[in-house]
C-alpha cells in the first residue's frame, strides 16, 4: 500500500486565505467531502457521521446516548432522574460534534444550505441534550457555549437559502428569529454581559440592516414613498393621486 499522498497534494494547490472544499463520489459508492488545508487534506463523508464510523452500533455516539436514555426512562416508568452524563460522556459528545461543526463549515463554502440547516440542528440538539442530562452546570457549558455560534450558521444557511428566489421578506423573517434566539439564550443563562460583545448576535444584525436596505419595495411602500415625496414637493394633485391608489390596494400589496 502506497500511503504518500503527495501527488494529491501536487495536483491541489493550498491557498492562504482560501477554503478549498470540493465533492466527489468515493470507490465505496459513498459522497465525500474534502477540504485542503495547508499540511495535507481533510475528508469527510457528506452525510451520516462525517469519519463514518458507527460507534458502539449507532449512527452516532448522540444516538448511543439517546437509546441509553430511552432505556432508563421505560425502566424508571418515564422518569429521567438519575440519568447522567458524565464529564467523559460530555467529551466525548464535544469531540463528536466537532466532527459536525467542521463539515458544515465545509458545506457552507459548498453553497449547501440545506446540508448546513442539517448539521448545526444536529449539533443544537446535542447542546439541548447536554444541558438537560450533564452532571452539573459546568460539564453542560462545554457544548452549550457553541450555541450562539451554532445559532449563526444556522440562520445563514436558510436566510441565504431563501435569497436565492430572492424572499426578502423570508430572509428577514427569519434573521430576526436568530437573534431573538441568541439573545434568549444569553437571557436564559444569566451570561448578558456575553450577548453584548457577541460577535454572531452582532454579525446577524449588521446582515439584517444589510437585507433591510437591500429589500424591493412594495407596492404599498412604493405609493407610500411617491405620496410623501409629492407632499414634500407642494404637488398636491399628485398626492391626491396617490392617496386614491393606496385606497384601492388590496390588504396584502
């Protein structure tokens, strides 16, 4: 077996300043995902757990943790005490959903919105998970501390899916969301002081402020706009004009 993968690495130059990602079908029939870095290359699959594997028989090590829990609640009669995980459940749980975090990164320079909604709900709901079932506080904020950022690419990915039929009004929609999410969980977690030097809460801001300015105008607004211009500019039989047209505007124009 020849494990120099020079040649590879020859043929795909690494560029400072520059995710090189791409997609290809793999011998095993499976899709695979690949980012070139500056010593080498990372590969992934594109679906499923990014290295493959099935840990202790499950898709995933969160799905293991998953079925023990299942399993305790129908031997405790639905009650969820005494089910705990531990600080190397937690590390473990990290190091997984590090695997997600770094292919939905590789899936947003991919222009694959779908597959980034996919992965960072995933890893939402492993943060969800730790922070119903760790040991203590302390062991839950070694996942829940990435929320934010999860929270992020999360609203980006369908914000920036919804602008390729050009939905302004979606994108906004849903940027909004993100925020009052993000501010929610600083709220929720007494962290304020976190929420006002955030740099996702702030990056979704600046982009909402973006789409605001960006977004056509509507047919009411446009009237709206040409009635206080005709106002301003003393042409009342404009103006009057105007006034009829909103008035014959159906409620949704």
């Amino acid at each position: 077996m020849n494990f120099d993968i020079s040649y590879l690495l020859e043929q795909w130059d690494f560029q400072p300043g520059l995710a090189s990602v791409r997609k290809f079908t793999g011998k095993d029939g499976v899709e695979k995902i690949q980012l070139r870095l500056d010593l080498g290359l990372l590969q992934m699959n594109s679906e499923g757990r990014p290295d493959g594997k099935r840990p202790l028989g499950h898709p995933s090590l969160y799905d293991y943790y998953q079925s023990r829990l299942y399993k305790h609640l129908a031997a405790n009669d639905g009650n969820d005490a005494g089910f705990r995980l531990k600080a190397e459940d937690c590390a473990k749980l990290q190091f997984e959903a590090l695997q997600y975090y770094q292919r939905h990164n590789c899936l947003w320079q991919l222009e694959d919105y779908a597959g980034v909604v996919r992965d960072t709900e995933r890893n939402l709901a492993v943060c969800e998970f730790a922070e119903k079932h760790a040991e203590n506080e302390e062991l839950s904020w070694s996942l829940l501390q990435f929320k934010p950022q999860l929270l992020m690419m999360h609203t980006r990915a369908r914000g920036t899916d919804s602008l390729r039929t050009k939905d302004y009004a979606h994108a906004i929609q849903q940027v909004e969301e993100g925020i009052g999410r993000i501010r929610e969980f600083y709220r929720d977690h007494a962290r304020h002081e976190l929420a006002e030097q955030s740099g996702e809460l702030n990056s979704l801001k600046a982009w909402l402020e973006e789409l605001s300015s960006k977004r056509p105008l509507s047919k009411r607004e446009k009237l709206e706009q040409a009635l206080s211009e005709a106002v301003n500019n003393e042409d009342y039989e404009k103006a009057a004009q105007m006034r009829d047209a909103l008035r014959n505007l159906k409620p949704k124009e």
